[in-house]
C-alpha cells in the first residue's frame, strides 16, 4: 500500500491525462498518473491533426508525454484502477491488484471503448483498412475505393462526409440504415453509391482489406472501410463514486457530462478527454486535459489559501469564540445566566 497523499491522482495516462500531469507538476503539485496501456488509437498507424506531432506514432507520443510529466516529478506506475472512494481529505483510488492511492483531487482520463459491429473480420482490420474518422484518416486515404458501413442514423452523415475525400463512396445499408427521403436526395445528388442488404464480412489479403461480402450477394472491391462505432465512456470508475454516463445528443454512445473546465457533479472529482467529450481527437483531448489541470490548481489553492486564513486567525479569534458561545451558551453569556 502506497501511504503518500498526493495532490492528484490521474487514473488514464493518455494525451488528455499526461497533459494535465504535465501541467499539474509544472505547478510544482505532487501528481500520480494510474496508466492502464490501452490507449484507444493503440492500433493506428499515426496520430493526426496534431500540431507539430502529425503522423507521430500513438505509443511515441505516450513515451514523449510520459517523459514530460517525469521531469516535472510526477509519478506513473502501471494498472487497472478499479474503483474509488471518497475519504475524509480527498479520495481513495483501489486498483486491481488491491493497491490504494490517495489524492486530494481526482481526475478520470479513461476514454472509451469503440463498440464494433458484428461483422466477421471487421475487428482484424479496426485501425487499418477499417476506419472511423476522416479529420484523423482522410488525407490517407484519399481518392481510394471507400466503402462505408451502415451502422445506425449516423452513417448517411458519414457517407457524405466522406465523400469530400473521394469520388467513389459506396454506403452499405447492412440492413440498419434506412434513408429518409431527404437523406436519399442527398446521397444522389453527390452521386454517393447505396448497397442494400446485411454485411457478412470483411475480406483481407495477408492483412490488407480487399473488400467485403454480402450475406446474400456478390463481393464488393473497396479500399478502405468507414464505420462508425457505438462509443461508450470507460466510466466504471466514476460510477463507483455515483455518476452515470449520460447518452449523447447524437446518439453515438455514452459520455459522462462535465462542465468546460472538467468538473463533474461530484466535488473534487473531475474528467476529460474522451471519458466526458466523445468526438475529442487526441489534440483536443490534450488541450482538455491542460485545462483540468489548470482548473484543478486553482481549487486546490483555494483551499489552502481557506486553510492560511483560518491559520492566520487562529482557533480562538473573536469570530470563532463567538460562534462557540452561541453554540454553548446558548442565552447566556461570558458565564452569566441573564435570569430567564
């Protein structure tokens, strides 16, 4: 058992939460990041739209991060943090191993969970031939044969969306997506292809998708294949302090709701990155993770400049004498019953 007391504890050692880390030990906090190495863009090649970083490695960027937050004095150790408690000073943090850390603060930068369709061999290609996000994958694969996966309301966005990138778009209504007339008008005039009938999979040649192949139908050639995923906040732990995932006013998943600067509904307790803003990219969660920090350091100083105060005073100033005789004495006062 770990019997330091930290300033913060992070649970989720990614972009939003080495960020936050980082700007946390630069504040010269005590800052403990809980990292469970399972970053959500662990299987793409690159990471894009990251000023100065484009193109970096997913597990070089943690490396660099990790490295930041090392040289400020912040701590990171390895684990599943499971659960959390809130004590008299702050919250306690159990990991899965048993291990428990304390913090005056807590911050969850967990991020989410792409739920996948069931669709054989869509997973083996999930952050390779299989993608979700044209600002993070549109430039490389642009021009190409690009198929995209109806999985819900969302997918008629995605096909259009899309298209900016290429010219040939075909949208696969996999039995899910049911175009309003509207929706149809659109999808024609950008000259945008729709196949009807269920997915049965997705085809590979030694690792490289080639297509994929209808339940009840021929196989199509497409390049690259857009899905979009349901996304749900990794919120156990926040739940084990009583907050709820809320659904997305998209309808894309789940998220757990903060407000600007990352507080939750629960003192102390704050979130960013994917956990509370589903459709954050890693620079985004980034800057997130910075503005928790910031905002965490200045509840903490409120606190102890709280503490200075009551200090400077003194336990028996003549507002605190007077607040215990009242309580004590109730009608009498300085000793002296007034004869009621």
């Amino acid at each position: 058992m770990d019997t330091t007391r930290y300033d913060v504890v992070i649970v989720g050692g990614g972009a939003a939460g080495l960020s936050a880390a980082t700007t946390l030990g630069r504040a010269l906090r005590s800052v403990l990041v809980i990292d469970s190495g399972s970053p959500r863009n662990g299987p793409a090649a690159g990471v894009h739209g990251y000023l100065s970083r484009d193109g970096m490695d997913p597990w070089e960027l943690l490396s660099t991060g990790r490295s930041e937050v090392l040289s400020y004095g912040g701590t990171i150790i390895d684990g599943e943090a499971v659960s959390a408690r809130r004590t008299s000073d702050g919250f306690g943090v159990i990991l899965g191993d048993g291990r428990l850390f304390h913090g005056r603060r807590l911050l969850v930068t967990t991020g989410l969970t792409d739920e996948l369709p069931p669709v054989d061999g869509l997973r083996e290609q999930w952050g390779k031939g299989v993608v979700h996000c044209p600002y993070c994958h549109g430039w490389e694969i642009r021009g190409q044969r690009i198929g995209v996966l109806g999985t819900g309301p969302l997918s008629v966005h995605q096909a259009l969306l899309f298209r900016q990138w290429s010219r040939d778009i075909t949208l696969f209504l996999n039995d899910t997506v049911e175009p309003t007339d509207d929706e149809w008008e659109k999808l024609a005039a950008r000259s945008v292809t729709v196949v009807d009938g269920a997915v049965a999979s997705v085809d590979a040649v030694d690792g490289v998708l080639t297509g994929l192949t209808l339940r009840q139908g021929p196989t199509f050639d497409v390049q690259t294949l857009a899905v979009g995923t349901r996304m749900e906040a990794r919120s156990a732990l926040l739940e084990s302090l009583g907050l709820g995932s809320q659904v997305h006013p998209s309808g894309a998943g789940r998220f757990i709701e903060t407000d600007a600067m990352g507080a939750t509904a629960v003192r102390g307790v704050y979130a960013a990155g994917n956990v509370s803003n589903l459709m954050a990219q890693v620079i985004t969660a980034a800057a997130e993770g910075v503005m928790s920090g910031a905002r965490i350091n200045a509840d903490l100083i409120e606190e102890e400049t709280r503490w200075a105060v009551e200090g400077h005073f003194g336990p028996f100033s003549a507002a605190s004498e007077a607040a215990v005789s009242q309580i004590v004495l109730t009608h009498r006062r300085h000793g002296l019953d007034d004869g009621i």
